[in-house]
C-alpha cells in the first residue's frame, strides 16, 4: 500500500489494519518511507491515536524490525526479567536493582538509554566507570549474563532499528509526547531482549515527564495493556517524582551513591523504598516469590548478606571495568576539581523542589547534552542534596555541587539555590506509591 495511503487513513481518523503497520515499520527500516512520509504518520497518531490493537501491531512490527534475543540456548535457571523507568531526576534504582535480582535468582539482560531532556541516562552513569562496555557484542553480553546474572548495556543496532529511526524525526517534529507512540517504542525494545517478565517505573510529578497523575495512570495503563498483548508480563508502578530521588544527581555521583547503597553505608530512604517495590514486583512476574511479603524477605536478605554488591562487581568486570571497582570507586571515578556546598538563604523546612529545573542545572554543568554530538562530563552534579521536609537553618548545605569550574559553581550555587523553596512550616509528605497496575484494563464494548 502507498505510505501516503496509510497516512490519509490515521489523518482522518481512520485505523491502521496490521498489514498497514507492517509496511510502515518495513518503510522505517529500508527507507521506503521518506522523513516526511514518516513524520506526517507520527502526527497523524499524535492528533488521532492509536487503539490498543493497533499499537499492539506496532509494538510487535517494531519488534521484528531487528533480533530478537532468546536466551533458551543458555539455560541459565532462571526467569529473563527486566525493569525500565520513564526517566526523573536522580533515578538511579537500576544500578541496584539489576544486581538484586540477579542475587535473588533471576537473569537480568537491561537494556538501558542515554540522557533524554533533563533526565538522566543510566548508560551515561555507566559510562563514568573506566572499562566499562555499554555496547558489548552477543557474545560478551552471554559471558556477562553467565558470570553476574546481569548485564546494563545499550540497544545495539541489531535490536529494534524502526525504533531508533521513528524516535529520531519524533524528536524534531514535536510528536513525542504521544502515549501509544511511546508504549511501542519502549516495549518494542523490551521485547527484542527476549524478557519473560518487565516491571514499568512510570515517573509522575515535576520532575518527570508525566506531570499528572492523569497522564502518568494512562501511559502506565498503556504499557501493561500492550506488553500483555504483545506476550510479555507486565507491571507497571506510578512513583513519586517531585524531588530528587536519593541524594546525588550527576553520572559519577549517582554511581557512588548506588555502591554505598549497595555496601549498606547509606540508603536514603525513598529510594529504598522504591527499588525494594520495584524488584518484588519483578521477583513474582518470574515466579522467585509467592507475594510481596516473601519477595521484599528475598531483597532484603540479599542485600544484608553483600550478595547483590558481589553480583554488581562481577557484573563490571564481566563487561570491562575494574575488578575492584566496588572496593575502590572513589579512586576509580572521575572526580570534579571544584566541589563547593550550596548554602541555604534562609532557615526553615524544604518545602518543593523544580525538580526538572535541578536536571537542566546538571545539564548546565556539563553532566548531559545539549545536543545529541556533545560529549558529557562524568565528574559534574550534586551531592548530599536536602530532601522534602528537612529542616535547614541559613548558611546550611542544600547540596554539594561538583563543577568544572569555580564559575561554573558559582552559577549553579545560585541556580540551584532558586530550585529549592523552603517555607516556615513542614510541608505535608508526598507519597511515594501513586499507583500499581498489575492487569490489563478491560476491553470496551463496542
């Protein structure tokens, strides 16, 4: 069919029959379908839609656009289970998580993304780690998997490449925020890993990309509705994302923070609470725990026990970085030349945060990209960041920042000192559950 076809029909409002997607993702793929064939078909679906067949279709299509792992050959013993987050300001759960459940039983193959807008990338924080591989071939990422249980690494070229072209114009055409498009374009990736089961972390709040809870609950729907579709268990929490999850925002700083998480040195609270849900979620998805209860016994002992420290260590020396990296991360992670404390204006409790602005400051120091060519400077962020509800007197630390340079500080001093409000009386705690989705929504009657 003429791609301009297929674009009169979701132009009108029309639905895209199977065989309509499927000449599409082939036209992503070979370049039958021009940029702007293709941009006038990703507006058309923001204006109009997608059902959830059809973004099933789509979701399916964009997963056979490339390989599709299986993992049976390796008889690992244990459920192929994944985890993915749609991105906030500090979140940095998967560093700890993959190695949980890989201590808890399960095999853990995380494909992770960069830096998007003000959020964070966890293959960036990885890439802070010298040695590191985030792009390894098949071959060393089943040695990764065979000797850790768990490999973070990036979406290779082989993996779903409709996806990567219809992300790049989505990118400049205005057409991201679309909830089927993003639904396909996450879970086409998930399913290329060959998962047996996938936990959603969908971000809610003002650091995330769902502002409201209405369009957090609906993306978070969406994905569950569509992964079940497409074959793949899945569960989907809303969380909390209004500040800072944990107390560093930055590549480096965040991957010290994951280890003294995992060392048990310091576990702030939230986001404790955070990964220990996220991974008893996935933890009964594999069929590693019969409910919550004796899911969280499983995280919580792994943890105490070092077990899920020694899975994460194994799994940066599968994948090229130090064999002491846990013992030894300060000396091994690049640090900032200039780190200055952020000094509270005022005494009282922290009362909100503009926490996406917090992402941009980073950004401003150097910590992501201004555009897509630009190199990122691991070392560069905040530390020791004041949470919601802590009380401050004048002149105490908000945060430590690290920079480049003292002018650099200093422009982030006074930037992050404007992020950060702080008001005469406590603020009422935010919860950090909005929701759990755990089935598909009902089919509407037609």
């Amino acid at each position: 069919m003429l791609a301009q076809e297929i674009i009169r029909i979701k132009r009108d409002g029309g639905g895209l029959d199977a065989a309509m997607i499927d000449a599409f993702v082939h036209g992503l793929v070979d370049r039958g379908w021009s940029e702007g064939q293709v941009a006038a078909l990703a507006m058309a679906i923001f204006l109009n839609g997608l059902s959830r067949d059809e973004t099933v279709a789509l979701t399916r299509a964009m997963t056979r656009s490339g390989q599709v792992l299986d993992w049976a050959a390796d008889r690992f013993g244990g459920p192929v289970l994944d985890k993915h987050s749609t991105g906030g300001v500090g979140d940095k759960v998967s560093l700890m998580l993959a190695p949980i459940l890989a201590a808890c039983g399960a095999v853990v193959p995380m494909i992770s993304g960069r830096a998007l807008g003000h959020t964070g990338g966890t293959l960036d924080k990885f890439d802070s780690i010298p040695g590191y591989r985030t792009a390894p071939d098949i071959a060393q990422l089943r040695r990764a998997l065979r000797q850790a249980g768990c490999a973070v690494i990036g979406q290779t070229a082989e993996l779903a490449p409709a996806d990567r072209r219809l992300y790049a114009i989505r990118d400049v055409t205005a057409t991201v925020e679309s909830v089927p498009l993003i639904t396909a374009s996450i879970l086409s990736k998930k399913l290329a890993a060959g998962l047996h089961g996938l936990v959603m972390d969908v971000k809610c709040g003002n650091g995330a990309f769902a502002v409201t809870q209405d369009m957090a609950l609906a993306l978070a729907q969406s994905l569950v509705d569509v992964a079940t579709g497409a074959g793949l268990p899945t569960r989907a929490l809303v969380t909390d994302m209004n500040q800072v999850l944990g107390h560093a925002c930055g590549n480096a700083l965040e991957v010290l923070e994951a280890v003294a998480f995992l060392r048990g040195e310091h576990r702030a609270p939230r986001l404790l609470q955070v990964t220990r849900l996220l991974c008893a979620e996935a933890l009964q998805l594999g069929g590693l725990a019969a409910g919550e209860a004796a899911a969280l016994r499983c995280v919580d002992a792994v943890l105490a026990d070092g077990s899920a420290l020694e899975h994460f260590a194994r799994m940066v020396a599968a994948l090229g970085g130090p064999a002491d990296f846990c013992e030894r991360a300060n000396a091994h992670l690049p640090a900032a030349p200039v780190q200055r404390p952020v000094p509270a204006l005022r005494g009282g409790w922290v009362a909100a945060k503009a926490t996406r602005d917090i992402g941009l400051v980073v950004i401003e120091l150097g910590g992501g990209r201004r555009r897509a060519s630009e190199p990122i400077d691991h070392r560069v962020g905040f530390a020791n960041m004041v949470s919601l509800g802590q009380q401050v007197q004048r002149g105490d630390a908000l945060a430590t920042v690290h920079a480049a340079s003292a002018a650099a500080a200093d422009a982030a001093i006074r930037r992050l000192q404007q992020c950060i409000r702080i008001d005469d009386e406590a603020p009422a705690p935010l919860p950090l559950l909005i929701a759990r989705i755990i089935e598909p929504s009902p089919r509407k009657q037609a």
